[in-house]
C-alpha cells in the first residue's frame, strides 16, 4: 500500500513533570529524505537524536519539524549569573569611548547593573530525561503524520487504481481495432498500386511482399503486449510494501513511450483519438505518482 508524501502530525507531551512539549511536523513531495528541524537554541543539541528517531520512518519527503520546549514552574533548580561575555563588550567599548572623547570618571558598579538582560537565569538540566521526553514527543507526532500519510496513500491508490482499469478497457479497444488494420492496409495499398499502374503489368508477387512488409511494419501487437504487462506490473506494484514511488513513476513512464511508439506506428483516425485519452490518462497517473514516497 503506498503512502503519500504530504502529511502533518502535532504532538502535545504534557504529563513529563519537567517540561511541557510541542512537535510538530509536515512533510511535502521531495525526490529524496530532505529533513530540517527546528528548535529552540538552547536546545540544539537535541538535533541529531531527533534525526535518528525520524529517519527509520521515512524514505522520502521534505521534512520539517518544529519543537517547542517549555519549562515547568520550580521544575529545575536555577540560579542567576553574569553574562561575562556581554559585561566585557560593555566595559570594552565604554573604555575606548572615555578615551577616544576623554571622558572624566569611572564606571560604577550600580551603572553596571542597569545593562540590560546582564543577568541570566541558568538551570541545571538533566539532558538524558529531557532527550528522553522529546524522543516521546517526536514518535508522537511521527505517528500523526505516518497515519495522515496512509491515508492520503490510500486515497491515491484508489484514483491509480480506476485509471489503470480505464487504460485496461481503452487498449483493448485499440487491440480490437489492430487486429482488422493488415486487411486495412493490404487492401488500401493494392489499390494504390493498381491504380498508379493500371497500364502496366503488375508483379502480384511483389506486390504481395510489399504489402507484406509495410503491414509487419506497422503492426502494434507487441506494443499492445508490454503495454498490457506494463499495466499489470503497476497494479502490483501498487500491493507491495515499502517505498514504491520511483518504480510506478518509471512503469508510467513505460506506458509513455508504448504509446508514443503505437501513435508513430499507425495514424489511423479510428485508433488515433483512443490514443489521446491514453496519454491524457497516463500524465495524470504521473502526476499522481510523484506524491507517493
């Protein structure tokens, strides 16, 4: 069963006594696994472990992944410190400021403490229970999106399925109409021929060969042949497990090329407007095909 490549799962982790997490994720069409994940600074160093969770799941998609952390009340023991690296641009760039216009006086320590966001709350974070809950999150919101995925796989499916059918009808069609076109032509080319000769003695022999060999030319029977194995190839396809996207879209584009070969074969008006329905139906089978991983 396929599945598609656009989906969304949203995820809400509350009852870690610690924090409170939000994943969300969405994924689009894309060739190959193109994931992007999005989190607080703080916290970029859960990137990798959440590559690692989402990865075994998904083949194929762009991905995009969004987390929000947030930190329950007295959850963590914090304290308040100096950011030294800003205290040290302030003092750097005030010196050369008193210098460069030769400012009287020194910095006090109560002009110190005006600068803002000088201080910074740090609390003691336990990495491996954090990376464990947003672990838990992230399979969540997986989940979310793999079951959306299913079922838009589904849905797809089932339109590939009832095009297929339509292909199946119409190419038997086409194979009906084949069957009568060597009469066709052995008739229409011995008039022809006569008609141009009609004062000189013809070569029935000859002509019989000639006619002979711009029939086997023209005969679409083995087009018809892997046309039809193309079609039953893509509806088992469509049954098996695992990624199957590239496959079905390399079958359509089988299917293509046969009736690209059978319309440059016979130009017949009774087969020629079947042939355009076929390769309408076969560009919307490609559409389709490129949202299923």
């Amino acid at each position: 069963m396929p599945f598609s490549m656009t989906g969304f799962g949203r995820y809400k982790l509350e009852n870690d006594p610690n924090y409170l997490i939000t994943v969300e994720i969405r994924s689009v069409n894309h060739r190959f696994f193109d994931l992007s994940v999005r989190l607080p600074k703080n916290y970029s160093w859960l990137e990798e472990s959440i590559a690692k969770l989402v990865r075994p799941f998904i083949q194929r998609g762009r991905i995009d992944l969004y987390l929000v952390i947030e930190e329950r009340p007295a959850s963590h023991n914090c304290r308040l410190e100096i950011d030294q690296s800003l205290l040290a641009d302030y003092l750097r760039e005030t010196e050369l400021i008193r210098k460069k216009f030769r400012i009287p006086g020194k910095i006090r320590m109560e002009q110190l403490l005006l600068i803002p966001d000088l201080f910074v709350k740090k609390a003691e974070v336990n990495e491996e229970a954090l990376e464990k809950a947003v672990g838990q999150a992230v399979q969540g919101a997986v989940q979310q999106l793999l079951a959306m995925r299913k079922r838009e796989g589904e849905t797809i499916a089932d339109d590939l399925k009832v095009r297929i059918y339509r292909l199946q009808q119409t190419i038997d069609e086409i194979a009906a109409l084949a069957s009568e076109l060597p009469n066709f032509y052995r008739e229409k080319l011995t008039q022809s021929v006569k008609n141009l000769l009609a004062e000189v003695a013809v070569d029935e022999h000859r002509l019989a060969m000639e006619v002979l060999f711009y029939v086997e030319r023209s005969s679409i029977t083995e087009e018809i042949t892997r046309f039809k194995s193309h079609l039953e190839q893509f509806l088992s396809t469509l049954t098996t497990l695992g990624p199957i996207g590239k496959k079905l879209d390399f079958i359509a584009q089988e299917l293509h090329r046969e009736i690209n070969t059978i319309a440059a074969k016979t130009s017949e008006y009774s087969i020629s407007h079947y042939i355009v329905e076929v390769k309408s139906e076969i560009e919307n089978i490609r559409e389709q095909v490129q949202n299923i991983e």
